[in-house]
C-alpha cells in the first residue's frame, strides 16, 4: 500500500517539473555559473517545480482513486470479505465519481447491494443449503462481478459511456443496465431457493407434529381419566 502510494508520487506530472527545474540549476553549476550556491538553489527549485507543477498540473493524489481501489479477493472468512466488498461498492456508488452513474442505475446498484446484505443474513439463518456453485456465484456476485462491472463501467468516460454503441448495439450505461439486472435476478433465484428449502423443512416438522398429537381414531383406546376426589366410580 505504502509503495504504491509513493509511486503514484514520484510519477506525478509536478514531481517531474520539480526536477527538470532542479536539473537546470544543476546544469548550471556544472558549467561553473553558480559557484557554492549550486546546491542550495537546486533545492529551492526543486521546491519551486513542486509549487509550480501544482498549480499548472495539480498535485499528486496519496491516495488512489476509489474506482482503482474497488479490488477484493476472496480470501479469509466469507461473510466478511463480501461485507467489505459491499461496503466499498456502496461507497463507491454513493461518490459517483463526476456523477457518471445515473440516478436511476445509481439507485440499482445500491438496492443490490442490500439485496445481497439481506441474503447473506438469510443465508446465516437458514437451514437450507446452497450447492457448491451457488454458494460460488454467491460470495463472486459481491466479492468480485459486481465491484468488476463498476470498476469498469466507470472507466469509460460518460460522454462515450452514454451515447456511443459497443459492439452489443448498445451503449455502455444500457449494458451496465442489464448486467445489473442479471445480478439481481441470480439474488432473488439464490434467496428464493433458501426459502424454499426453509418452507420445506417447516412443513416436514409440522406434519410431524401433527402426527405425534393428532387423536388415534374411534378404534384407539379410551383414555380412562382419575376419579374425582372424594366420588366413588360407578359401575
């Protein structure tokens, strides 16, 4: 994290006008111009580039852009790498860097994401059971698909990702559209399967019951219930 940081630093567009105007200085005092005041002045026009290269170029970032950031993996306990995969897709979506996600598609995005919430507390509860690819289109939709589309989708500069076609006929917000879409119908399919599951195992357990209370039929022996204290049983 650190050396990627300090990478983006030291490729920065101010970092190389500070040098080139540190360099000058340098040059200069190779060619004998400055004397023993080479050195210092080089550092002070190496500070002089920094200020000037903000200005004209705007200064470096520490910290990389949220889209560039939005990268999972899924490693460690399952809950909590989609939880933190939700959490920075919801993030990101709510910043909706130069608003190139739609209000519409922007509102989509964040109901996935609580779909997907809702369906891994579903999924803690339930006693069903996902199959083994489910249960990987379940942890990949958050962890790794829908962080992916985003990523990409906001790669595209939103003049091009609203009006020009892809090779599909359509332009990029309309296929963000649709791959949306298909993420939360594979939601809905994987909670409605717990569900079902869930109602099943329910209606087994009271058609048990019902079983086990229900009254024998007219052949069953009669129940012959305690006298009544201090009455005498009749014949």
């Amino acid at each position: 994290m650190f050396w990627n940081r300090l990478l983006r630093v030291a490729t920065a567009p101010a970092h190389w006008c500070a040098l080139a105007l540190a360099a000058a200085v340098l040059v200069l005092q190779g060619l004998g111009l400055l004397g023993r005041a080479g050195l210092p002045l080089a550092l002070l026009a190496y500070g002089a580039g920094w200020a000037l290269g903000a200005l004209w170029l705007g200064l470096p970032r520490w910290h990389a852009p949220e889209w560039e950031a939005l990268e999972f993996k899924d490693e460690g306990d399952a809950r909590q790498a989609m939880e933190r995969a939700l959490h920075g897709v919801r993030r990101l979506t709510e910043y909706n860097p130069e608003g190139r996600i739609p209000a519409s598609l922007q509102t989509r995005v964040l109901e996935l994401c609580k779909a997907l919430d809702e369906l891994l507390q579903q999924w803690e509860r339930s006693r069903g059971n996902l199959s083994l690819q489910d249960s990987f289109h379940a942890r990949h939709i958050a962890i790794s698909y829908l962080p992916e589309a985003l990523n990409t989708y906001l790669s595209i500069p939103a003049r091009f990702a609203t009006t020009r076609l892809l090779d599909n006929g359509k332009t990029a917000v309309d296929t963000f559209k649709e791959t949306v879409a298909e993420l939360e119908a594979k939601v809905r399919q994987l909670g409605d399967d717990l569900a079902a599951q869930d109602a099943h195992a329910f209606l087994v357990h009271s058609r048990f019951l019902s079983q086990k209370f229900a009254p024998q039929g007219l052949d069953a022996p009669a129940l012959k219930l305690p006298a009544h204290p201090g009455r005498k049983e009749t014949e």
